[in-house]
C-alpha cells in the first residue's frame, strides 16, 4: 500500500511502502514504509514524445501502444511481470498480461486467471462499501466513528472523527508502521485486535489537515463489518465481488485455496528471481486485496457507470465529486479516490504498493475509461513507481491529449514569494511521538529558488532524473517547468503554514521545520558531536599505550583522574548508543514485516539506556568543573567545553528525534 506519492518522494517513514509507509515515507514511504527517489529507468528516459492517436482509442491502437511500452519497461526496470486492463465504454477494452507470474516455472501472466496484490487500491472497494452503507441510511459520513465501534476513540479538544473525516484522510492521526505487514501467519492478529491494540495519537485537529493513514481506512472496514453485522470479507464478498461477478478476487488472508495456485508471486526484482513470501496485510481494509486484472475492470467500469451494480448514480456522483480541497487550486481528496486531472480532463483514482507489488487505477469520468497496471515487483532502483507514472501520463496524452496547451507567463512575484517558501519541510504523514522521528530528522525536504527564481527541491525529480522545477504562475502557486504538476503553499500573516504539490496534494502536507528541528542546523552539529566524542574515545587507549611505550606515568591523580577516565569512557557508550539505535532503525525499516511487538525487549534496553548520553553530560560537566579548577593546559580546558556541547547536542538529536520516548505503539 505504499503510495503512488513514492514515486517522486524520498519518504521518511514508511511511513509511507505509507502502505505508505514506505509513504511517505512514502508517503517519505511510501512508505507507505521505503524506497526513496529512484533512478529513471531507461525505459523513461528514452522514451519519444507521446503523439495523440490518430483514430482515437482502439483496441488495436491501445494494444500496439501497450506493447511498445510494457515489455521495454519491464525488461529496463527489472521487473518479473505485469498486467495492464483498459476498459472503455462499460467494457473491457483490452486486458494483457505481460512476463512472468512465476519466473521459476516460467508461467505467464494470465489477465483472466492470475491473481496481483493491487495494495492500496484496495481501499477503493472499502470506501464503496462504506458509501453502501450511506446509501442505505445506516451510517452517515458526519456522524462521531464511535457511534459505529465497540471500543471508543478517545476525545479530542477539536472535536469527533467522522466517517468524511476517514474517507478524506484527515483524521488527524499519527503515521503507525508496527504490524503493517507480515509474512508469518501465527502472528498475524486479526481486525479487532489490530484497531484495538494500536490506536495512533491524533497529532492534528480532524479535518484540517491531510494525513493519509491506513489505520484509519481499516477503521472504516471494521465500521463496516460492525453495522452490517458479518465479516468484512464475508460482506465485500456478497455486496461487491458477487454483484460484479469478481470471481477471482478477494480480502482475505492468505488466500483461499482455490485462487492460491494463481497467485503471482512477488520479486523485487526480476534478475534476484527470490519470491517473497505471500505479504499478510494486517490492516486489511487498507490493502489486502487480490485480484486479477479483469476483475479489476469489471469494478472500473462500475464506478465509470454511475456506481453499476454497487451504487446507485447519486450516490457514485457524490463519491467522485466531493471534493476535500484544502490546497486550491491542485488536485484534491474526493471520498476515497483521489483527483489526478491531467490535459483539462477529470481524473480520479488511486494507488498502491505492498513491499513486492506496486499498482495504479485511473479513472477518466466523463469518457468512461479506466485504466489499471499492477506488476509484480518493485523493480531496479524502484522503477515500478516511475514506470506506471510514465504509463498513466502517456496514455493520457495519447488519447486525451491537451487541446489548448498554453503555458501561463511566469509571475513577477516568482523571487519575493519564492524566498518566503523556501526553507526545510517534514510531511504530515510521519510519526510524531516514537523513535521512527528520528527518519524526519534526515529526510527533510529542501526548498530553495535557482537562479531563474524557479523553486527547486533536489529529492523531487522528473521522469529524467533531473530536479523538479517549478515556475510560478499563479500566486503562491508554482507549476513544473516540464510537466502540469503544481506545488502551492498556504499563507498566514506573511508566513507559510503548509505547503503541497501534485500528486501527492490529497492525501499529505509537507509542514515547515521548527528550527529546533533542522537538519540543516542539526545534523551538520551532531557529525561534529560524534567526531568530537569518537577522537576522545579513541585518543584515550592510544595515549595510553604511548604512555606505556615510553614508561611515562599518568599525569593525572584524584577526582582530575577519575573525571578523565569517566568521560571517555562515557564518550565511547553513547557512541555505541547511538550506533544500536541507527541499526535497529535501519534493521526495522529495511523489512517492514520485523516491525511487531518482537521489537519491545530491544526497544526498551535502548530506552533505558537514555542514561547514557544524559549521564554522559553530566560527567562532562564534572570533568570541564576538574579541568578548569586544576592545572590543566588551554587545550585541556578548550576540549573539556568541547565534550560538554558535544553531549548537549546529541541529547538535543536524541529528544528531537524522541530516542527518549517510552512509548512501544509506532
């Protein structure tokens, strides 16, 4: 369920693959949670400028299209397989399967039989059940949540989270990672003891500020589950999959034996050939879905149908319409899906990824078509996220291309605006109150103007691989110099207070860095803080044993003596310290299926060990006391201020970063 956002975002956590985490972590992740901003592949960066259809959208066309560009792109980009279905008109206009569900077997990829994991779009089919239920007058989307759960989410000073609240991700919830996903099914908690057990911290006030959350969308399903008095499965399998004949889909883990034999497996690259083991979606409202890729159709053109079988028109049309727009004038938040307009058409959709498959569904409205890829791994450098961006916005200029392309002067505001927008950013999906902020401290956006007043932030690139450029055009409102993706910032009082851009504007906000935060000013601070404490470590056994060598006798006696000795000492420790936490971190992220409670006994030895770096100030502090009420050389004394900053400064990283946080929920 890592976002589509992770395709042009190196994600923090997750945390956004924000399943996002991944988003954003995706999503920086992405997570969602997490691979970061990858190389283009080839396949992209060689590709010839996309020219409109000369017959419009045809089968015969679509396929020669899809031909030209999948096979290449996978081949490039590493990847086992993928399946591609493009329906038009309330039918499939074509549906192909492209390499290998099985590289082992060398089987195929079947578009009728072979199953993919479609990651967050699986939310998709969450939010119509939830839609059903508004349909049928059994829950309303601004009632309090709680009046649908049996346990209750706790008050909050700006009020209730409705069910609008969930569908628009803006709940206001933390990011969450532990439990995301697993592969071992004795762990594998079910719905209610997942909702129940990791509750998030609300951390903004609900529906001001988009935070795309998976807890909260498996909130929706378990609110569906409790009104409609059955299973999630047992209700999405009557009231969704049987109405439009999705045979060869389902939520439910693992996979029912007679769909299991067609399930692709998952790479993350072709060339490794290693398959993951089948990826157990503990939130799985939120992602767990399984499907083939004419099934996925069958549910495109249901929506594209004024709801189909699932809805009736009035309430599809609020469902796509309804628009949460906090960032005018870019893409907005609908209930569930999400705005992707592109060459002055209506867009919505939505994306996903799990650790091995990563999928996007586009849904032109007011042509009736759909477009759906999904493909089985992640690929070399993350080419999946660029491939089936690449895909999305050359189908779409193919055959919806731009009849009045004009690009807007560039505004004379461009270098004053651009000065109050640039700065440090972190994304409103990310965790806030555990030791998982320490990954914002180092994955900060920086937004800075170039010479021609353009905004430019290096971890955001294009299809090429360059950085982004943004023009404004607009006030306050930046478009890419080569592409229709716009950034915008919101404005108080002369200051910005969020800032956005396209595609990732419905579904997450980058907010300005305090300064206490900064990598800017932090990071640069601690290298020079471990340099400093690492020459004291290391100095004190090499003195020693040139002591030793030369039979010279320690100088020092007494309490002079004993504070020498304790600091390095100590030194030493809080490098040991904070090398445990860097490699637990990076140990948990690098696989998001360890994130469980397996990680409480090191956690909390790591928590405790706080006192490490705290006492490590005070016997700096006792030894800067000795040094300069003795006999000790400038040096001595210069060093001594030294080590007491040095400590100060990995205490604030350390607080910054909440290593000192007791918390076992992240």
């Amino acid at each position: 369920m890592f976002d589509r956002i992770r395709r042009r975002f190196a994600v923090p956590a997750l945390i956004g693959a924000s399943l996002g985490l991944a988003g954003f972590s995706a999503a920086w992740a992405q997570s969602e949670t997490q691979p970061l901003t990858p190389e283009p592949a080839a396949s992209e960066t060689d590709m010839p400028e996309i020219e409109p259809a000369e017959g419009g959208l045809t089968r015969d066309d679509v396929e020669g299209f899809l031909d030209g560009f999948v096979p290449y792109a996978l081949s490039e980009g590493d990847i086992a397989g993928a399946v591609v279905t493009v329906v038009e008109d309330g039918e499939i206009l074509l549906s192909k399967g492209y390499g290998y569900s099985d590289l082992e077997t060398r089987a195929p990829v079947d578009p009728v039989r072979t199953l993919f994991r479609p990651g967050s779009i699986s939310k998709l089919f969450t939010w119509t059940a939830v839609m059903q239920l508004v349909q049928s007058g059994d829950v309303s989307l601004d009632e309090d949540v709680n009046t649908y759960l049996d346990f209750e989410i706790p008050e909050h000073e700006s009020g209730p989270i409705t069910l609008r609240h969930v569908m628009t991700h803006t709940a206001g919830f933390e990011e969450t990672a532990k439990w995301i996903l697993l592969e071992d099914l004795e762990q594998f908690p079910d719905l209610e003891t997942y909702l129940k057990e990791n509750l998030p911290p609300r951390v903004f006030d609900s529906g001001t500020m988009p935070a795309y959350s998976n807890y909260a969308t498996a909130l929706a399903g378990y609110i569906v589950a409790q009104v409609s008095g059955v299973s999630f499965d047992d209700y999405l399998d009557a009231n969704i999959f049987g109405p439009l004949g999705m045979t060869r889909s389902t939520f439910r883990q693992p996979i029912p034996d007679d769909l299991d034999a067609e399930m692709s497996k998952g790479y993350m690259t072709a060339s490794d050939g290693e398959p993951r083991e089948f990826e157990l979606v503990t939130p799985a409202p939120a992602g767990s879905l399984s499907a083939t890729g004419e099934d996925m159709g069958r549910f495109m053109i249901a929506h594209l149908q004024g709801g189909g079988a699932l809805l009736d028109s009035a309430t599809a049309e609020q469902m796509h319409t309804t628009a949460d727009r906090k960032f005018p004038p870019l893409n907005a938040m609908m209930l569930g899906f999400y705005e992707q307009d592109r060459n002055g058409y209506s867009v919505i959709g939505h994306g996903g990824d799990t650790i091995a498959f990563h999928s996007d569904l586009s849904l032109f409205l007011d042509e009736g078509v759909g477009l759906y890829i999904s493909m089985n791994s992640a690929g070399a450098e993350g080419a999946s996220g660029k491939i089936r961006s690449a895909l999305y916005e050359a189908f779409a200029d193919r055959y919806f291309p731009d009849e009045d392309e004009q690009d807007a002067p560039t505004l004379d505001t461009a270098a004053e605006h651009g000065a109050m927008v640039a700065g440090l950013y972190e994304s409103s999906r990310g965790s806030f109150h555990n030791f998982l902020t320490s990954l914002s401290l180092v994955g900060q956006l920086k937004v800075s103007m170039n010479e021609d007043n353009e905004l430019i932030a290096p971890l955001i690139t294009e299809t090429s691989g360059a950085p982004t450029r943004w023009r404004e055009v607009e006030p306050f409102v930046w478009q890419a110099v080569n592409g229709q993706d716009r950034l915008t910032a919101k404005m108080e009082d002369g200051e910005v207070v969020a800032l956005t851009m396209e595609p990732v504007s419905p579904i997450m906000a980058l907010l300005p860095v305090p300064w206490w935060k900064s990598s800017g000013l932090l990071m640069p601070l601690l290298v020079v803080a471990l340099i400093a404490l690492a020459l004291t470590a290391l100095l004190w056994p090499v003195r020693a044993i040139v002591r030793w060598r030369y039979r010279s006798p320690f100088p020092l006696e007494g309490r002079t003596a004993a504070a020498y000795r304790a600091v390095r000492a100590v030194s030493g420790l809080t490098l040991v310290y904070l090398g445990l936490w860097a490699f637990l971190i990076i140990f948990l992220m690098s696989d998001f299926t360890r994130l469980t409670d397996a990680t409480h006994l090191p956690l909390r030895l790591l928590q405790f060990a706080m006192i490490i770096p705290l006492g490590g100030l005070v016997l700096s502090l006792w030894n800067a006391f000795q040094v300069w009420t003795g006999a000790s050389s400038w040096f001595g004394k210069l060093w001594s201020v030294v080590l007491v900053v040095a400590f100060l400064i990995v205490i604030w990283f350390a607080s910054a970063g909440n290593l000192f946080s007791f918390t076992l929920q992240f």
